[in-house]
C-alpha cells in the first residue's frame, strides 16, 4: 500500500494549472486521487474527467471538478495504475474492469503517467489474467472463440453475481500465462465481434511509468527511444 501511495502522490507533483485531468481506477489511482484532493484545496486549479463511476463519486467527494466529457477536446494527462507492465512500457489493465473508458481517456490524453508498486513490473505480459471486455449477447460464443487464440477464460464474477462493467458488458479474464507479441494479439482479439476492447495498452500510449518500491525508492522511467 505505501509503494502504491507513493508512486501515486509523485504522479500528482506533474499537475499544473488549468490541466485537464484524466482520472483512473484502482487502488494505487485512489492516492492520486486523494492527493489531487489536497492539492485542489490549497488552490490548484485543474478540472477533471474520470475513467469509471467511482473514481468520479471519490472526486466529488473531495471537492475535485468534474468536466463533462463532452465539454472537452482533449485530455492533458491521466494518471493510472496497471496490472502489468513489461520492459517496453506495454500493459496489462483491467483488473478494476474500467479498461474501456481507461483506454479512451489514454487515447485523447497528451500524456499517460502509469503508476505502480514495483510487483507490476515484469518481463513478459500474461501472468495476469488479461481483462476483456464482452457484450453480454452470445457471450458463450465469444469465449469459445477467445479459446482459439490460446486462452482459458473465466467470466468475471462478484461473489455469485455476474461482475457488471460500466457500461453494462462482461469481462472475460484470459490466462495466456506469456503474451509474447501484444499488439497482434490486441488486434485479433479485438476483430472478434463481441469484444468490445481489451486490457493490452499499447506502449505508444505510455509517457511515463512511476513504480515505487517496499524501501520507499520512487523510479520515474521514461522510454528509451531506438
Ligand atoms: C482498473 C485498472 C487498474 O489500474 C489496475 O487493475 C491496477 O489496479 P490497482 O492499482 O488496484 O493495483 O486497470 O481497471
């Protein structure tokens, strides 16, 4: 939990003034979040748009403004955990089931800072279960089809109840075990008719990767280019 503050409150130093904010989900997000709070009350002035209805419920209740998402051309920066994250900055997200509206606030933002605790970092992609997000229509046809490409895949529950995205749809958790090419398989997965988006971000997406560790140690990565 301290890593994941960490890494949160030092994503929080790269606000300014007159930012818009993109707001992710999660519980190393909740901390930005929180720290965003403090900042709005000694006087930073931001408006923000937020990736799930929680993360919007928590900004509210900590005074943070809230922009609708029709109001605004494009985003400044967002701040984000991620499930995963490999040596090139590519990510596994999802694990809140917000990964579509996570994914279209990355999309429009200038820049993504990603921050985690230092036991998302990892090789290779595909330990964690990839998240997918699937209509609920025929979604026995879906998984059969998600089968071929190589994965086991469990419908998300919580407890007995079938766990709901935002926007109303499933998610299928895909153990691949090792994704050794995640763009392609973004891509075949996503010509599926039925899924709707996947937890594979593209590191072109990703500015900067904030990974905080058990002894306080706070590493801000930028990508190597070449
Ligand atoms: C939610 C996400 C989260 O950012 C991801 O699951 C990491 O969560 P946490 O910060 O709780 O470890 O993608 O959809």
């Amino acid at each position: 939990m301290e890593a994941k503050r960490l890494a949160a409150e030092k994503a929080v130093t790269y606000l300014q003034n007159d930012m818009i904010v993109g707001l992710g989900t999660g519980s190393t997000t909740f901390w930005a979040i929180k720290k965003i709070g403090e900042r709005v009350q000694e006087g930073l002035n931001i408006k923000a748009v937020a990736s799930s209805e929680h993360s919007e419920t928590l900004a509210r209740q900590l005074n943070i403004p809230i922009v609708a998402f029709n109001e605004i051309r494009n985003i400044d920066v967002t701040i984000d955990g991620a499930d995963e994250v490999d040596k090139n900055f590519n990510l596994i997200k999802g694990g809140g089931g917000a990964l579509l509206r996570e994914k279209i606030l990355v999309y429009h933002s200038k820049q993504f800072i990603v921050v985690v605790d230092s036991s998302k970092l990892v090789v290779h992609l595909g330990k964690y279960p990839l998240p997918i997000e699937i209509v609920p229509f025929a979604s026995n046809l879906t998984l059969s089809r998600l089968k071929t490409l190589g994965c086991e895949s469990v419908i998300r529950k919580n407890d007995d109840k079938l766990f709901k995205t935002d926007n109303g749809n499933l998610i299928a958790d895909c153990h691949f075990n090792k994704i050794l090419d995640p763009q392609s398989l973004d891509q075949q997965l996503r010509s599926i008719p039925g899924v709707v988006e996947t937890g594979l971000f593209h590191h072109n997406l990703v500015t900067i990767v904030i990974a905080a560790y058990g002894d306080g140690k706070v590493n801000v990565m930028t990508k190597v280019s070449g």
